[in-house]
C-alpha cells in the first residue's frame, strides 16, 4: 500500500493579530470526531501562519506567539485528537511568506533587479512580500521546525510557499560573484535561483532527516515543474496544489500530475471546498465539483486533499465537512481499487516548460497537446528529456521544445530501436540529425490552408480549412507528403487586404503541411499552441489521425463525448486493471473560472481494451456487478450501463 494517506484537509489558518480570543470555541473531542465523520484520515495542521504567529507555547520563539491566542496549544490538542482517532497530523509552516519576518527583518527581502521588494506593495493588504532562502532566514525556518518535532508526534513537514523569484538582494549577489556569475545578467540571476532553492531544500531535509528519518516532507512550489527531477530526493512525496477556480483551472491538474506521477513518488492532488480560492471563508463548492476533482485525483494515481481554513475561533464549520464527508465517504469505498495502481501509458509528451514558465505555468503547446489526447481517451504521460522513452510507444515533441544533445541522440536510438514519433513547428530547429527533412524558414504566408486527403485527412470534408499560425517551412525532398497547403491571395497588410480578417484561399497548392518519414509524422504548423488557444476541431482531427497512423491499436476505446475522461491503471499485486471513466462538464458561469453544477448521467457506453495480459471478467466497482465481456482479435470489450460522474471497472487478468 502507498504510504500516503488517500482522504487528506490542508487547514490552514492564517490569523490576523488584529482578531481577539483566537482559539476560544475550539473543542479537541469536537475536532476530532468532525473529522472523523467526514471520512478524513489524515489533516495537515498549523505551527505558523503567514502573518507569522505561533499556535503552540514555543520556548525557543515566544515573542511570535499569536498575542491573541485563548488556546495556549491549539497545535499540541489538534495532534492528539487526531492520533486518538488514527488521523494522520503532518503540520503545516510557511517559508517565503511571513509577514511579521518581513517587517522585522526588511534586508531579507527578495529584490527585483530594479531594487525593488516583489510582493504586495507598501500600502496594500497581504502577507505577500516575499522573504529570500538565501538569507539567514532559513536558520529560523529549520529551528522552529525542529523545535516542533521536538515537542510533538509530528507525522509529516509540509513547508508552503517556495516562489520562483529571481533575486538580488545583497546575499544573492555575493553568492552569484562567488561562483563566478554575473548578478547583472538575467539568465545567471535564474540559474542562481534554482541553486538557491536546491540548497535550501538539501539544508532543511537534512536537519529533519537527522531529527527523524522517517519523517515526510514536502515543498510546496505552487507548481511542480521539469527541474523537480533534481530536487525530489528532499520530498517524500507531491503534493499538486491545483484549486481550479483560484487561477489555475481545470486543466492544470491533468497535466501536472501525468509529469509529477513519472518522478517516483507517491502524489496527492490538492484542491480546496472554497468557492473561488484560499481564504474565501463562509463559500462551498458544489458538491459535483468537488466530486470531479477527488474522483479524478484517483484516476490519475493520486490521493486526494481538499483545502480548508479554520474560522479564527477555532471551530471547523460543519457544513464544509457535511461536504466533504459525502465526496470522501465514495473515495473511501473506491480506495482499494487505486492503492499502489499504475497507470497504462502509450504515449509520452516531451514538456517543453523547465524552472521558467513561459505563460504562467504551462507554455500553449503543453496545454494544447494534453488537451488533443485527453479528449481522445488516449493514454500518456507528460515527460522530461531524461525520461526513458522506451517505456512509450509514441512521443510528442510539440512546437517549441528545446532539446539537448544527449535527447536527440537518445531521440534518435529510439526511432531506430522501432518507437514512432510525432513533431512540429521548430521543435527540431536547432538539432543536427538527419530526420528526413530540413528546415526553409519561416512560410511565406500567413495564415495559409490545409486540404484534407487521405488518412491524415479522415473525418474531415473536402474543403479548405484555415490554419491561423505562421508555419515554418521544410525541404521535404526525403519524406512522403501527407497533405500540402493552399495559399491566399496576398498576406493581409496595410495596402492591401480583405475583409476582417485573413485574405481566403486561392485553392492554389502551395508547400508541404504534413510529412511523413518511416515511423516520424511532422506538421509544419504549431498545431499544438493554436488549438490551446483557438481550439480549432480540425487542428485536432489531422493531429489524432496521425497518432493513429503511428500507434495503431489503442488501450482504450469507448463510445461516447469528448467530455468523458478516461484512464486505464493496473494493481499488479491484485491481478487486475481498473479503467476509470468520468463524465463531468466544466462551464464557465462566471467570468473569472469555470465551475460544476450537474452532473448529466451517460448510458451504455461501449468500451474496449487492449492490454498486455488477457482478460477474464469486468466486473463494475464498488458495486461489484459483474458485465458481460466478450474477448475477441485481441481487444476485450464490455458496456458500462451508467456513467453518473466517476464509474470504475476492474479487469481481472488472473490465471
């Protein structure tokens, strides 16, 4: 069984100095048994908060001691009503944000390049002005650690707030001319900031590690990215914090976890029961949401956490834990069919975002390639240059990845070791291969047309369809074209144009769109960026057909919308495959985030597998309702009456 627990609450409980009698309705029993009731096994508990108060009676730092605090250990009573009742309590503190560190220590701050501190601004309310790891601030971080793993039984460190922040305050400049960089230069500021960030890590977790070795820890970045590969040796596990109304959106966790689930950690997906975002006291979300975003944490190998925050009195509202009991009394019931399950992946995509994000935290081009294959139902992991490709059948290097030598090198053994691959845009720009192809340069038209023929043109009409995005032309003279452009009359400029928009075909051939060499399809055009954008069908349709042009059988096929989700895992221990299928839909309400109000059941949806050991029986859980199933030319089909939200299958394949 994963060591992590699968029913989680992040409590936080960042408490202003200027609310009196802090702690006076807290009731241990009370507390406990609330927990208890809404299914929760394990909570995250606070030692400090971003306003920088204490919630214990520390010896080392009583000064920091919340001044309003009624409950004198409002942590040590929260521990021990956990651990009567068999709830894991790991405890919660904050590292680059605390405010009453940064007004007593301002030369801690991060600064911008412009001298500037970075956070909320002088006369603007927040805890957000940002203290650097670089200073002798992390002395304090690890001395209050250690001095509540003294005092307590504490299962687990969760540290908060590990912003990616270049920065040049006088300690960062000084380690930057030690090691022989240039504090002026903005890529050296950025290659400093994650050696900060390493460092910092590698000195917390050994200082915790030496007080216990079996503690958990886990830095919460706001994002894991490609660069975690260096730092997961100081975590014991991921946790995504993901709220999809607090700006990340629904489509954030998807893709996060299919990379972060690569790194060999057990993950947990972190979402909140607020209605917008941290902090939104007094709101719920609706219960389907709320359902979607844990059902779909098991789906994808992950555990589920659900953010709260503790009114200032210190009484967990019931009604939020009515919530949360109804969504994790169904994730207990499902639990045993997701301990230690693997996904089955036929597909690897190549992220081309590392420590840097180009556009928040996904580049269009991840986004729009996720997008492509989750609503497929294809089966895939977003991957890192150092993953071993052989475990895909299929990569996608969309638009705009950076590749190293030694991935090119390893790119190319794969090709000829019999893997297929899929290109585009300038995703192969700067290598020195020979892929069948070479580049021309930038298309002289913009926005061109495709005309669909042949395979890679299937599901499509006859007609001309528009791509929007400059293309990057190729010499094709070694590849088999797929399908050619048609060019406009003229680019739209100043002196001539038409219309509102683009200047329409000529129906005229113009340079090669898709091409094909052996097992390598590639699309001159940033499919992938413009369908995160536009979300244009016909962007998807050629790009699907090619990966069925490449990859052949699918895991997994099933009757029914694009909405659905669709995932395949097996429980090697237990000699079985589940196949999860969830069917909610996202709408935007409001203007600033998409919610889930109803779920709109689906009726006998037809599914077929291909799987690596053969099937003997489907059997529909928990309900444990056995299907009828028919084995044939190597897929194993069944259909699944009902699908109301998240239903599960578990294919046996024992002897």
């Amino acid at each position: 069984m994963n060591d992590i627990r699968y029913r989680q609450v992040h409590l936080d409980f960042h408490t202003s100095e200027c609310i009196p009698d802090i702690g006076k309705d807290f009731d241990e029993n009370e507390f406990g048994d609330t927990l208890l009731k809404a299914h929760v096994d394990s909570i995250t508990v606070f030692s400090r908060c971003h306003h920088g108060w204490l919630y214990y009676p520390s010896e080392k730092f009583p000064e920091r001691i919340h001044p309003n605090l009624v409950c004198k250990d409002l942590l040590g009573k929260q521990i021990h009503a956990c651990h009567s009742r068999g709830i894991k309590a790991p405890v919660y503190l904050p590292v680059q944000w605390d405010h009453l560190m940064a007004k007593q220590h301002p030369e801690w701050l991060v600064i911008n390049s412009e001298g500037k501190t970075t956070g909320r601004g002088l006369y603007k309310p927040g805890f957000y002005d940002m203290l650097c790891l670089n200073t002798p601030y992390r002395g304090f971080v690890v001395e209050q650690a250690l001095e509540v793993m003294d005092m307590y039984d504490v299962d687990g460190v969760f540290l908060d707030i590990i912003n990616v922040k270049e920065c040049s305050c006088q300690y960062c400049q000084k380690g930057m001319l030690e090691k022989g960089m240039d504090p002026s230069s903005l890529e050296d500021r950025k290659a400093y900031t994650l050696t900060v960030i390493k460092e910092f890590s590698d000195y917390v977790s050994s200082a915790l590690r030496t007080k216990n070795p079996d503690v958990k820890i886990f830095y919460n970045h706001g994002h894991v990215r490609t660069t975690h590969r260096e730092l997961v040796n100081d975590f014991t596990q991921l946790e995504l914090e993901s709220l999809p109304s607090g700006g990340w959106g629904y489509w954030d966790f998807p893709i996060t976890v299919r990379y972060a689930r690569t790194l060999g950690l057990p993950c947990i997906g972190m979402t909140g029961k607020f209605h917008t975002s941290w902090g939104d006291f007094h709101s719920l979300k609706t219960q389907p949401a709320l359902e979607y975003e844990c059902f779909r944490s098991l789906a994808l190998n992950a555990g589920c956490s659900i953010g709260d925050q503790l009114h200032p009195y210190g009484k967990l509202a019931s009604e939020a834990y009515d919530l949360i009991g109804k969504v994790y009394s169904s994730v207990e019931e499902k639990e045993p069919w997701c301990y230690e399950a693997k996904a089955l992946v036929e597909i690897g995509v190549v992220s081309p975002d590392g420590f840097w994000g180009k556009d928040g935290y996904f580049s269009p081009e991840i986004e729009g390639s996720c997008r492509m294959l989750q609503e497929s139902g294809l089966q895939f992991d977003v991957i890192d240059q150092q993953e071993n490709l052989s475990k895909y059948k299929l990569i996608i290097i969309p638009d705009l990845v950076e590749m190293s030598n030694d991935f090119e090198e390893k790119l190319h053994q794969y090709l000829f070791d019999g893997g297929k691959l899929i290109t585009s845009f300038k995703a192969l720009e700067d290598t020195r291969g020979d892929w069948g192809f070479s580049f021309t340069g930038d298309a002289p038209y913009s926005p061109d047309f495709i005309l669909p023929n042949g395979p890679i043109g299937k599901g499509l009409a006859t007609a001309d369809y528009v791509m929007y995005d400059k293309a990057f032309c190729i010499d094709s003279e070694k590849s088999e074209v797929l399908m050619r452009t048609e060019v406009p009359f003229f680019n739209r400029e100043w002196n001539h144009f038409c219309s509102h928009q683009h200047t329409p075909s000529t129906f005229k051939d113009g340079y090669p769109a898709v091409v094909k060499n052996g097992n390598h399809i590639h699309f001159i055009h940033p499919v992938f960026g413009t369908y995160s954008r536009n979300n244009p069908l016909w962007y998807k349709t050629i790009v699907i057909n090619a990966i069925d042009l490449l990859l052949g059988e699918r895991i997994i096929k099933y009757s029914g919308p694009s909405t659905i989700m669709a995932t395949i895992n097996e429980q090697e221990k237990d000699k079985r495959y589940i196949v999860h299928m969830l069917s909610y839909i996202a709408e935007r309400r409001g203007k600033e985030f998409d919610t889930i109000e109803d779920i709109i059941p689906l009726y006998n949806t037809k599914v077929s597998v291909k799987t690596p050991k053969v099937p003997k029986k489907a059997v529909l859980v928990p309900q444990n309702k056995e299907l009828n199933s028919e084995f044939r030319d190597c897929r194993f089909t069944f259909t699944i009456p009902e699908i109301s939200g998240h239903q599960m299958v578990e294919i046996d394949y024992k002897a």
